[in-house]
C-alpha cells in the first residue's frame, strides 16, 4: 500500500484512531519524507494527521522557508515555534483532543 495522507486517514478511521502523530529531525524519517518530500529541515518538526480534517505541521520557523511551497501549504496546515517552549506549548494545544494524558 502506498503511503498517503488518504490511506493514512481511512486507517485511523477503521482503527477508530483520532490521529496519527510522528517526530522527525532533519528529515531522516522515511514515512516523513514520502509524505511531505525531501526538503532540507534542519529542526524536530511533528506531523500530525487527524482521522478527519487537514493535517498539519509543527515546525520551527527555520525550516519555514522550506515548507511554505504550494504544494505542500495545499496539503498540510503550518504551526511554527521559535523556542522549546512554544514547541512544547504548540504540542499541547494541538494534541489535546487527541490525548487525554496532556
């Protein structure tokens, strides 16, 4: 099976996940890479992809320049953090309805 954002989605749904939240840095992951291409990131950035609704990105603002493409702002909504704290901060606002342990 391909990896897409489709097939990604109509899994949580049959699993009755609510989403499906994976970590890379300087974009070594390969289910990352098939997933928002290979492009120079240079910071831990988090995708998040939500069983229904437009996944998204938290990423630092380093690494903005590199993920404000068409394609990939068509495809996946875009978070940025400075500092550890507003990643941290960022994580918690958007993984609270997914998580019940924040």
């Amino acid at each position: 099976m391909k990896i897409t954002l489709e097939n990604i989605q109509s899994q949580l749904i049959s699993q009755k996940a609510d989403a499906w939240i994976m970590l890379d840095y300087e974009n070594h992951n390969p289910t990352f890479r098939a997933l928002i291409g290979n492009k120079f990131l240079t910071r831990k950035i988090l995708l998040a992809i939500p069983a229904v609704g437009k996944p998204y990105i938290i990423a630092h603002v380093i690494d903005s320049a590199f993920l404000k493409d068409p394609e990939t702002l068509s495809r996946f909504d875009l978070v940025l953090y400075k500092t550890w704290e507003e990643m941290l901060q960022a994580e918690r606002n958007h993984f609270s309805d997914y998580l019940n342990v924040l």
